[in-house]
C-alpha cells in the first residue's frame, strides 16, 4: 500500500510512512542519539530525506533496511555537530522513561544503557523497547542475524555487570 | 541457551519496567508537514532530471578539462623561446639514424644531452684553442724559439741507451 502510494506519486504516503516507521526510528534514533530532542530533529531530516528519495524507495527491495539506512546515515552527522556544540549536548537525558517509584533503580539503568557501545544499546533497545526479533533487527540494520543476537548478548551482559548491585 | 535466556530474564523485566517514549502528535504534525513541503518541491519529474543532470555536468566538466589542458599548452609554448643557432642547426647524430628501439624516449634523452654537452665542449675547445693561439703569438713576436736539440748537439738518450739500435 505504501509502495503503491509512492509509486503513484501520492503525498498521502507521508502518512503511511509515519504510521508505519515512525515509532521505530524514533526508538531507534533516541537510542542512537541518547535524547529526545536530538531524535526528534532527525527524525524530521530522516522523513525529508525519504520523501526526496521517494522515487528509489518506491522501487526499493526491503523498504525498513533503507529506511534504517537513511536514519543511520543521517545519525553520525548529527552527532558529529552535536559534539561542536556541547552545550546542547548536558541538558537531555528524557530518552528513556523509567519509574519514578524510589526503589527502582531507574536513574541507573539509564545510565547504564547510555554507556553500553551503540551498536549493542540499538540491538537492545529494539529487541526490549520495540519488541523486534533478530530477524526484523537484522533486516533493518543489513546485518547477520548471529551478529545481531551476538551484539544482544555482549551487551546484556555488560549490563549485569553495570547493574550487578542492583537487585535484579 | 536456555541457561543464558534465564540468566537474561530478570534483566530484561527490569529493562521493560522503563519505555522509550511515543512521538507526540505535535511532532506527527510538524514532521509531516515539513515532509509534505519537501514533497511538493520535489516534483515528480525528477527521475529523468537525475541522469540528465550528471550528464551535462559530465560534459561541462570535460569541455573544461580539455580548456584547460589547452590553454596550458599556449601558454608553455609562448614562454618557450628557441635554443641557439648552434643547437638548431646541429647534426643528426647517429642515434637519430637508428631504428626504433627499446627505451626510446631514453635514448632521445641522452642525445639530447650529449647535443648539449657537444656544445659546451665546443666553446670550451674554441676558448682554449684561442688562449693557444695568443700564447704562440706571443712567443713568436718575443722571438723565443724552442731548442729542438740541446747544446752541444749530444743526443737526449741516455749514454747507456745509445746502441740499443743494434738490437733492432
């Protein structure tokens, strides 16, 4: 239906478009990015960028693997500005929303997850956040399944031990 | 696997008590909105422009390659200004008589250079044979004349020497 509306040159594929990714990148992306602002603004540049390229989207294989593609893409550049202009980098930190209750190691486990390597807090956070198999994970980051399921585990692993006196 | 799925779970009930949060409807709004904008200036007869376009811009880039090269050229052979007559009208030696032959931009090379070196050599000699001929002058009008014997019309053998002829 999306590839059809974009076959036709429809803007009604906009909508489509956001129904249908804009959760996940918006997941994905805060993951990436750590902050919700920052998400946000891509996001936007992500939905610029794919509407500019519609053209090859609607021809696309595997519309999610280029979509994720573009989102990657757009992701580093933004964070190379961002790291210019660090001032705006502190005040963020609203990513993740955790338990307010004062038992709940919530404050920690953001953190935690924060300075978990990206690459192993995406997986993480699509497979938890996003409830995605490694299957999906794999077709949207163009990587092997082993690869994705590998990168779970090495970084719930560093949780454990980044979490480990905190009672589970 | 299992042993891990269950080392893992109370890890991951601790991570799905915290959520990413859902894009409100005011970003719905504003991305989408600038989404359609980015459509509308994006018209639909872009496919066929994009070939088109690298094709003039590939072609423009020729035409000013081939100036350049060009006027490069002119350029290097106004500054360039004919070496002396003696240069010019010299000889072909015999390198330029021989066949084609391997390394024969090297070879050209070293004929050049002997050319040159030919020609220093000459002014040289002709300098020389000058100071030669003023050095004679001058002994000639001072009226010194070498001895061609010595006096006393013995000979310059030595005693010793001096039937050595009878062994011929």
């Amino acid at each position: 239906m999306l590839q059809a509306a974009l076959m036709r040159d429809d803007p009604a594929a906009v909508e489509l478009l956001w129904d249908r990714y804009a959760n996940d990148l918006l997941a994905f992306l805060k993951c990436v990015l750590c902050s919700i602002h920052d998400a946000e603004d891509v996001l936007q540049m992500v939905f610029v960028r794919i509407v500019r390229k519609r053209h090859k989207l609607a021809k696309a294989r595997c519309l999610e693997a280029y979509v994720y593609k573009i989102a990657r893409n757009e992701a580093p550049g933004w964070i190379r500005r961002r790291k210019r202009d660090r001032a705006v980098r502190a005040a963020d930190e609203s990513w993740l929303v955790v338990p307010k209750s004062p038992d709940e190691p919530g404050e920690k486990l953001r953190a935690a997850l924060a300075r978990l390597p990206q690459e192993q807090r995406e997986v993480i956070v699509m497979k938890i956040y996003r409830q995605k198999t490694f299957l999906e994970i794999s077709g949207f980051l163009e990587l092997p399944q082993s690869t994705v399921a590998s990168r779970y585990r090495y970084g719930m692993e560093k949780l454990r031990i980044m979490l480990e006196n905190i009672t589970l | 696997m299992k042993d891990e799925h269950s080392e893992n779970w109370p890890l991951e009930n601790l991570l799905t008590r915290a959520h990413v949060p859902e894009p409100s409807p005011q970003l719905k709004q504003r991305i989408t909105a600038e989404a359609r904008k980015a459509w509308d200036q994006t018209s639909a007869d872009i496919p066929w422009q994009i070939p088109l376009r690298r094709l003039v811009a590939s072609a423009a880039a020729a035409v000013l390659i081939i100036w350049l090269a060009n006027f490069s050229s002119d350029y290097t052979l106004a500054q360039w200004r004919p070496g002396s007559a003696c240069v010019a009208t010299q000889q072909p030696t015999d390198f330029d008589m021989l066949p084609e032959m391997p390394y024969g931009p090297f070879a050209k090379h070293m004929v050049l250079v002997d050319r040159r070196s030919r020609v220093i050599d000459a002014s040289a000699l002709s300098d020389y044979v000058e100071s030669v001929r003023r050095l004679l002058d001058e002994t000639e009008q001072n009226g010194v004349s070498t001895p061609l014997a010595p006096p006393g019309g013995s000979s310059r053998l030595a005693p010793g020497r001096a039937d050595a002829r009878s062994y011929s």
